[in-house]
C-alpha cells in the first residue's frame, strides 16, 4: 500500500510520515519511509543519522539517450534503503539534497553523474514504488512542484496535509485542482496542528467544495512540539499523547482502505 | 534600489515576514515591488489581496518561455505587464505556479 503526504512546507507532512510509520511498525507492518524533499529531513524525525547524500546514486542507468532504472523498484529498494536501527519493520530511503548541487554549476556534467543520476532514478522510483505486503510512505517536498510532475504515483492514497489558516488551505485546493488525479489514487485530507473547533471547520469548509474527505484532525500538541523543538525522534514522544492518538485514528483509516470492507 | 530576499525551511514564515516588510516599507513612502518566486505563491495572501485575487495572479516566468503569450521582452517590461497592485507604492509579480498536472 502506498501513503503519500502532500501539502504547503511546513505542514507537518514529515511529522506525521514519521508518526504514521511508527504507528504502522509497532502493530507489525513493514514500511518503507521514503523521504522525497531535496532538503531532506525525515531522517531526524525517525531517529536516524540526518545526512544529505543520494541514497540512489547511479541506479538510473543510460539507455536509448533516456535513462532507466537499474533494476526494478523492489530491488532498487532492498539495495539501497537504509535499515532503522531499533525498529527492524522500518527501512528508509532518501532522494537526498539536491539543492546543495545544483548551486554547483558542474551538477549535470561527468563529475556528478552519480547523484544526478540518483535523483532520476528517486524521481522514478517515487512513482513507482509499493510494496503489496507492506506500507511505502513518500514523504514529498512541501508545495505542488514533485505533484503536478506525477510523483504522487497512480495508486494508493494521497493524503493532504493540511493547516487551518487561508495559505496552507488554499495550497490544498490547489492540489485537489491540479486535474483528473489517477484514477487509483484516493485523495482525502489530514487537518493538522488544530487548536480548536473552529479550526477545524476552517479546515473542513475549505475542502468540502473540492470533495475532499477529512479523515482525521490532528490536534496541536505540547508534547510533540517539545520534541520537535529539541530534535528528539518522535518514538520519543508519549503514545498516548492527543497527536499520536489522531496518528492511530488515521493507520485504521489507512488500514480500512487497504482493506476495504466488503459492500452490504 | 534595495533588493532584499527572505529564505529559511517550509512554514518558518518566509511569506508572513515578506509581506509585512513589504507593506511597512510602502507605509513609509517607498515604492515596493515584491517578488513571489515560490512555485507554490501564496504571498498575495500576506499581503491581504485575499484568496481569490491570489490566484489570479498570472505567472511572469511564462513571459520568459519561447512559447509563452509573449517573447523575451525586458524585465522593466515584464514587471509592468504582469505585476498587480496591491496599494499605493505595492506592486506583487509572481514568477511560477505549478497547478496542473504536466508530463514528464
């Protein structure tokens, strides 16, 4: 099954990939959290080593004057994926930062083929990759960039992360509007850092137009905040606390529909 | 001509600080023309044009784009064709908006 987090930067998409994939790991589920900002930053939140480097570097390969990838996706996956120490259900897999080289003039020609390489075959992959057994969890970059480009994929479920306030709503419908999503894909919404109820029928007025479900209102949370500041990963964070709860809320949506329930 | 870029991670609140810069500078008598260079804009919001004025906005990048509405003019020129009034001494241009799917 494939979860992708889209949203405006600083939604809290990579939050909750790290929340959602520690919920889906502690009842046995297999993941594999995919980390697509070219400023990466899910390695922290998971409790990994945060690194900038190319988790796929020279997995595309030249072909025809196009490129394509050295193997297929499963196998790219199982070479590449860093394992989560602690936690042997988690396998993490970064673009890695992009931003970094591309300052360097010199990013497209011979010297660094490997990483540019490497994001082709990121790009690639983060259309592709689901693992029919388990749980794949792209985390994309904040905006409608990696979206509208097709990364979100044609299966599974897109979740919209969203905010209650006018700039991340409006990012949201931008994102329900981008045109006929696959028809595989089931888009619905994750209103996020909510501190009342008003809040969250801001959230809930803005998307009910576009069709767009809310599945689950993560609410704001002292303790999550607190481990955020200090860079703590999020296993840290109590599980009982209001925001890992809503995170439990949304794996038995995400669960529901993976497994739909047989029609009446 | 002081140019003045606002950069920093996803939400920390790039737009929310250029747009109220923008907005005092203006109150003092300078004339401001802000620039929205995120390809998700939403600057148009801080500064109070509202959600609907927002994204109208058109994107000055296709301006550049051999097959945009117009080819290569100067920036000057490009500016005044596509900038909006915010109010008296602001101007918003916004360079790119990614809000539809597209191949590749």
């Amino acid at each position: 099954m494939r979860v992708v987090l889209l949203g405006k930067g600083g939604s809290g998409k990579s939050t909750l990939a790290a929340l959602l994939a520690t919920e889906l790991t502690s009842r046995g589920e297999a993941v594999v959290a995919i980390d697509a900002d070219t400023v990466p930053g899910l390695a922290q939140v998971l409790g990994l080593e945060p690194t900038d480097e190319w988790h796929l570097a020279n997995q595309a390969v030249r072909d025809n004057g196009g490129w394509r990838l050295n193997g297929t996706p499963a196998e790219i996956v199982d070479r590449c994926s860093m394992p989560a120490a602690g936690n042997p259900r988690l396998r993490f897999l970064q673009c890695g930062n992009v931003d970094a080289d591309l300052k360097d003039i010199e990013f497209r020609r011979e010297s660094n083929l490997a990483n540019w390489s490497g994001t082709i075959a990121f790009n690639s992959l983060s259309r592709q990759y689901d693992d029919p057994g388990g749980w794949a969890i792209v985390d994309l970059q904040g905006g409608t960039l990696q979206a509208a480009g097709g990364l979100a994929g044609t299966k599974g479920v897109a979740l919209l992360v969203v905010e209650p306030f006018a700039k991340s709503t409006m990012t949201a419908r931008r994102f329900a509007g981008m045109g006929q999503w696959p028809a595989g894909i089931q888009l619905a919404a994750v209103a996020n850092k909510v501190a009342s109820a008003d809040e969250e029928d801001h959230v809930r007025a803005a998307l009910a137009p576009v069709g767009v479900p809310v599945w689950t209102v993560v609410p704001t949370d002292p303790a999550l905040q607190r481990a955020e500041r200090d860079g703590r990963p999020l296993v840290t964070v109590d599980p009982d606390s209001p925001a890992r709860r809503a995170v439990a809320h949304l794996a038995d949506r995400l669960i529901d529909a993976r497994h739909p329930a047989p029609s009446a | 001509m002081a140019k003045i870029a606002v950069a920093g991670k996803g939400g920390s609140g790039k737009t929310t600080v250029a747009g109220v810069l923008a907005r005092l500078l203006a109150e003092d008598g300078h004339d401001v023309l802000t620039v929205d260079a995120d390809e998700n804009p939403n600057l148009g919001i801080s500064l109070g044009l509202g959600v609907e004025r927002t994204e109208r906005l058109l994107g000055a990048r296709e301006a550049l784009l051999p097959d945009g509405p117009a080819i290569a003019c100067s920036m000057e020129e490009v500016v005044d064709d596509f900038a909006a009034e915010v109010g008296e001494r602001l101007r918003i241009v916004q360079v790119r908006k990614f809000d539809h799917f597209r191949p590749g």
